[in-house]
C-alpha cells in the first residue's frame, strides 16, 4: 500500500495534481514497470560484486588444494553430532544424481523476471539490477560455502562406508570430499528460492498467488536439501546450515539494494517539490 502526502496544496484551493516527479501509485494486481524497486550503487555495489568474485575464487581455489585423509585420521563416530550419527556411511548415486539435476532450477528466478518483462510488468532497469543482485547472492553464498568445507570440519557420509558402492566410491573421493559441512546445494537452492519469492512479490505484491509461489520454492529447496541427505552426501546439520546461509545472504543482498528506507513497517518511498506542491509517498 502506497500514501501520498502533500504538503503545499495549490493556489485555487483544488488538490494539487500529482507531480511529474513523484512515486506513480501501483496498479491494483502488480508493482507496475514504471515502478523502481531496486536501486545500484557504486559505493556499495563494485566492493560487494569484486569481493563475492574474489571470495568464490578464493574458495575454489583452497577446496581444489584439499588433502585426502587417511581413514585413521577420521573424526570418530563420538565426535560426530548425535542426529548426524545415523547418516554416517550412507551413499545412493542415483539419489545423488537426481539432486545435481535440480539444478536446472538455478535459472528460476531470472525466467520468472524475464517472463514479467517481457509481459510489460517490469522495467529492463529492474531486471538489470535484480540480475546482478541474484549473480552477488550466488557467488557470496559460494565464497562462504566452499571456505567453511576447506576447513575440513567433518568428511561428507559416504567416506564412512565399509562396503558396497559408498565404500568404492569412498576409494577414489578427492581431498573435497572430507569437507561436507556445509552443504552447497541447500545454500544455493534456498538462494534461488528466496529470490523468486522475492521477485514476485515485489512485482505483483497483491497477488493471491503470492503465498504458493513461497511455499512452492522454499518446499523444492527443502527437498534438494533431503536429497543430499538421502544421497549420502551431507548430513542433517549441513543442509539446515547451507538452508540458513543461503536465505540470510540473499534476504542482506535484497534489502540493500532496496529503494525505499523503511522505519518498522513504514517506509519512505519518495519525496517531491514543485511550484504547486510538496509532499511524501509512504508505503506500508
């Protein structure tokens, strides 16, 4: 919901019109494109964009340089944390290779805004910046990702397996595979959840479909999450980490980047002079 105030009526008395300058309310059904819901800066946005790059890079490069332990340097089972115990020596391939394959749905959120852009419901400026801020989101939560599994603070399920196909493919796992904590696959999937939620909401904030588009994307980024787990390839507390990562680092980069200041649950959208009026637009 969008206020107008004006502060300065004109001389005749009557309202004073709208000026060119000030916020144009919202159509009923969508945020409009004439409407500016994301704003760059370069202050901000070329130390944030070099530093997610640098961190991605940075990450890459220490999880390609991690050591493959030895089986009796293993942490122990005790030193496992107790719900995570049960998943050790877990491993199913095609359970593993089902959750690589959603990741096709990384382009979600850029199909849904490309889709309102070309239906004439956001402006190419919107899109622009929406699109960087969904390239920043991916890259931070890959920098912090791939730097907390170079850590090593415990090898992924699978190595715990004594036989069978987990312990073949535990035979020939690369130094990453003894970093698991925390899942990259639950950081990203949430990432992308949040940002089509967050798309959409903010292009068609009245829309009844609002809550099934949430419910939709947090519930398919939950599921990516099971997958890993049932796969053999992370634990309970590392995709409930990589969930928590990925929706904490997009919902920063969305609100930075947010064009109104908001004060508790008001927020000033807009101010305006002219000749014949002055006044505020608040959103509520």
């Amino acid at each position: 919901m969008t206020l107008a105030v004006a502060g300065v009526a004109a001389p005749s008395g009557e309202p004073a019109p709208m000026p060119s300058g000030a916020p144009a309310p919202m159509p009923a059904d969508k945020g409009g494109a004439g409407t500016r819901h994301y704003v760059l800066t370069l202050e901000k946005d070329l130390p944030l964009t070099f530093f997610a790059a640098f961190g991605s890079i940075y990450g890459n490069y220490r999880l390609s340089h991690m050591a493959v332990t030895a089986r009796e340097d293993l942490p122990a089972r005790e030193d496992l944390l107790p719900w995570d115990r049960a998943v050790m020596g877990r491993y199913n391939k095609t359970v593993d290779d089902v959750s690589d394959w959603f990741a096709v749905l990384g382009a979600m959120p850029l199909a849904l805004g490309a889709a309102s852009w070309y239906r004439g419901d956001a402006c190419g400026r919107d899109l622009a910046v929406y699109s960087l801020m969904f390239a920043q989101a991916l890259a931070l939560q890959s920098a912090l990702n791939l730097t907390f599994r170079s850590m090593k603070f415990w090898p992924r399920p699978y190595i715990y397996a004594e036989d069978g196909a987990g312990a073949r493919a535990s035979e020939s796992a690369e130094g990453e595979a003894y970093g698991s904590f925390f899942s990259g696959h639950a950081s990203a999937a949430f990432t992308v959840a949040v940002f089509t939620g967050e798309w959409f909401s903010e292009m068609y904030p009245n829309s009844a479909y609002r809550p099934l588009v949430w419910a939709g994307t947090l519930s398919l980024a939950g599921f990516v999450g099971a997958l890993r787990i049932a796969a053999g390839k992370h634990y309970p507390s590392d995709v409930v980490v990589g969930a928590l990562a990925g929706t904490g680092i997009s919902l920063a980069v969305i609100r930075l980047h947010k064009k109104s200041v908001r004060f508790g649950p008001v927020a000033l959208s807009g101010l305006w002079a002219g000749p014949a009026s002055a006044g505020a637009a608040f959103a509520f």
